[in-house]
C-alpha cells in the first residue's frame, strides 16, 4: 500500500499523480463560494448581475487555479508543509467566499483583502517549495504583486477596484500558466513571417504541443484533468442542489414543479455526460501530447474551462428560478444562453468531421440553443427546463457518436484538431 502511495504521489504512475485528500479539502470551500454566486443572480435575476456574477466568479476561478497548479507542479503530499499551505490558504479563501455577496451591494473592500492574504500564501508557498530560482522568483513574485493590487484595491471606489482587479488576474494568469514560450525563438518569427500571418498562426498552435525546455514547467496532465473534472462536479452539484432547495421553497407539487425538477436533474446529468464521456478525456490527452506544456494548459484549462463552468453558474441559477411561483423573463434565457454557452466551450458544436458545412451546422445549432428560450411565449417555464433537458440528452448523444473519430482525428493531427476545435 505504501509503494502504491509513493508511485502515486511521485507521479511516476502512467496516470501521473492524483488529486489529493487536501487538496479535495480544499475544494469545499469552493462549494459555498459558487453557491453564494449562483444566489447573487437568483436575487436580481437580470443580464447586468450575471455579467458582475461573470466577474466575482472569474477572481475566485483564478485563485482556486493558482492552489491547483501549485500542487499539480509543487505539491508531494508525503510532505506535512506542501498540505499546510493547501491548508492555510483554505482560510483566506473561505472569508472570501463569505464576503462574495457584499461585492453586489457595493462593498468589495473585505472581499479583495481576502483574495490579497489567498495570494500570500501562494507566493510564499512557491518560493518555499520550487527547486528553481529563477521559477521561485517569478512565480512568487507575481503573486506578490497580486496580493499588493488587491490590497491596494480594497481600499479604491468602484470601479477602480475592478480594474485592479482584472490586471492583477491577467499577470498572475500568464506568469503561471504561459511561463517560457521559447520566446526570442517565437518572437523572432512572428517578425520574420508578418506577412504570411497563416504561417504564424499555425507556428504558434504547433508551439503549444511542444514539450517546455524547462521540465520545472511542465504540468502533470493526468493530475490537472482529474482536478478540473472534479470542480466540475462541484458546479453540476450546484445545479442538483438548487433544484432541490428550490423544490423544497415550492408549496406547491403541479405539473410546473415536476417538469423543473425532473428537468432539472435529467439536464445536470447530461450535461455531466457531455464533459466527461469526449471533453475531459480530449483535453487530458492533448495535454499528454504536449508534454505538459503549460501554454496548452492555459488554453485547455484555466482559460478554456472558465466560460463553460461560469455557464453551469447561469443554469443554475435560471433552473432555480423556473421553480420560483411566477418566474421572471430571464429564466428561460439564463438556461439556454447558458447551455450555449456550455455547449460551444465542451466543443460539442465542434463535433464531427470537418465538411464544407460544418460552419453553417455549428452556426445552426448555436442559434437553435439560444432560441429555446423563445418557447416561453407559448409554454410554462418548468417546461422549457425540460425541453432544455432533452436538447442536452441529444448533445450527449451526439459526442458519445463523435467521440470515436474525434479520438482518431486528434491522435492523427493534434495540431489541426485543436485549431479546429477552438
């Protein structure tokens, strides 16, 4: 059993390291976090709290990231110190996550103080646990910064402390993930080449299957796949806990409260489906290619995950509201704007082989999601919900059908897959 562990945690297993008990800890901070989002637009149903939602939830999707990649590169749990970090930061991050709601009533000083002590720990838990200098001084500086911006912010009116906000994400964000591009090389021929900015384009994708120079870089695929998978279950557990909180709120048992609660949970069970039978498996395999270059991480993972995560936020909160006694008009769009956008960031519209009228069919199922909202005019919205439930079964069909070949395509040219898939 000891050896098991050992091979696990040193990540010399051919599934790499696993995701650890503290780090699963850590992640139960994280519930409540989202379900304090998700009730933020329950309460003021209507697209400017969705997009301010949009904006609370991307500085927590980021600081839960920088907890994720210091474990996924640094972390050995056979080392009491690696999980007191992952500890102490569950402290700041849970005041943050019980601050969320004053950031809507114009109160964001509590919250940005929070995400500044989150990224101290971060900061120095990177200088503490990288082997490289050169690695420490970056990574720990830019979270150093970070803690600065955003203890700088709590202390500026709206919306300078957004602004702050967003620059502090951005820097820490590209100093983590995108690290050495083998940038004088890529530099010199994006100068070289402007004039053929086809040709740049694809020598950039083709540098993001590249392996990093630096082994410290690199991320554990397997590790990273698994993490994500799993805050991705926390979000679609949001979904199953808002239905049954707001069943439990409605007196009454009709038709409207079976259709959103059957609904509801047939949706969350297939949109489970879509991520998990062709998205999480594509992505984990890219990254394998790569070598773990963390480029295609950011593009996969930290970047690529944050619309179709923050979109299981949006359903849930319009699956909730469907159930409400008279459901505002935003209901329904909440459901199918968010499973577009769901859809669109799984790549299922990207499904299938490549024809010259795959832009027309992708623009078609696009345009057809969105629109189910329409059916609001002519039927309840617990009904949509369940239309909404049954469009989500057929995208679950329609990856589990593609899965075979998109493997085939992605194992043939992993370049031109992920080129086409974006």
């Amino acid at each position: 059993m000891t050896g098991q562990q050992d091979e696990t945690n040193s990540g010399t297993a051919s599934r790499g390291k696993r995701v650890t008990w503290v780090e699963l800890y850590f992640d139960l901070i994280f519930v409540f976090a989202v379900g304090q989002v998700t009730h933020a637009i329950v309460v003021e149903p209507r697209w400017g709290r969705a997009l301010a939602a949009l904006g609370l939830f991307a500085a927590l999707w980021w600081t839960w990231i920088g907890f994720a990649v210091l474990y996924n590169r640094r972390g050995d749990d056979r080392r009491a110190s690696h999980r007191l970090f992952v500890l102490a930061g569950t402290v700041p991050c849970a005041i943050a996550a019980t601050q969320a709601h004053h950031v809507f009533e114009g109160h964001p000083g509590a919250f940005a103080l929070a995400l500044a002590g989150a990224r101290l720990v971060l900061a120095a838990a990177h200088t503490l646990t990288a082997p490289d200098e050169r690695e420490v001084r970056r990574i720990g500086l830019a979270y150093a910064l970070s803690a600065v911006l955003f203890a700088v912010s709590a202390a500026l009116p709206q919306p300078w402390c957004y602004a702050l906000w967003a620059i502090a994400l951005l820097q820490e964000g590209g100093v983590l993930l995108l690290g050495e591009r083998r940038d004088r090389a890529w530099h010199f021929m994006a100068r070289r080449d402007a004039h053929r900015p086809r040709r740049t384009r694809m020598a950039a994708l083709r540098s993001q299957f590249a392996p990093p120079s630096n082994p410290a870089q690199a991320v554990d695929a397997a590790h990273l796949s698994e993490r994500f998978g799993l805050f991705m279950i926390i979000l679609l557990g949001e979904l199953v806990i808002t239905v049954g909180t707001a069943a439990l709120d409605r007196p009454e048992q009709d038709l409207a409260y079976w259709l959103s609660v059957v609904g509801g949970l047939v949706l969350a069970a297939a949109l489970w489906w879509v991520y998990f039978a062709s998205a999480a498996d594509l992505n984990e395999r890219m990254l394998s290619m790569s070598g773990g270059n963390p480029a295609l991480a950011y593009s996969l993972y930290a970047a690529g995950h944050l619309t179709p995560a923050f979109a299981l936020v949006v359903i849930a909160a319009g699956v909730n509201l469907s159930l409400h006694e008279d459901p505002p008009g935003t209901a329904a769009w909440f459901i199918t704007a968010g499973l577009t956008i769901y859809l669109g960031g799984t790549r299922v519209f990207s499904s299938g082989a490549r024809r010259w009228y795959t832009p027309l069919v992708r623009l078609a199922a696009i345009a057809a999601t969105v629109d189910l909202a329409l059916l609001e005019r002519v039927l309840i919205a617990p009904a949509v919900v369940a239309v909404a439930a049954g469009w989500a079964v057929g995208a679950a069909v329609v990856v589990t059908v593609s899965q075979r070949g998109a493997l085939r395509r992605l194992e043939k040219d992993p370049v031109a897959f992920f080129r086409d898939a974006s």
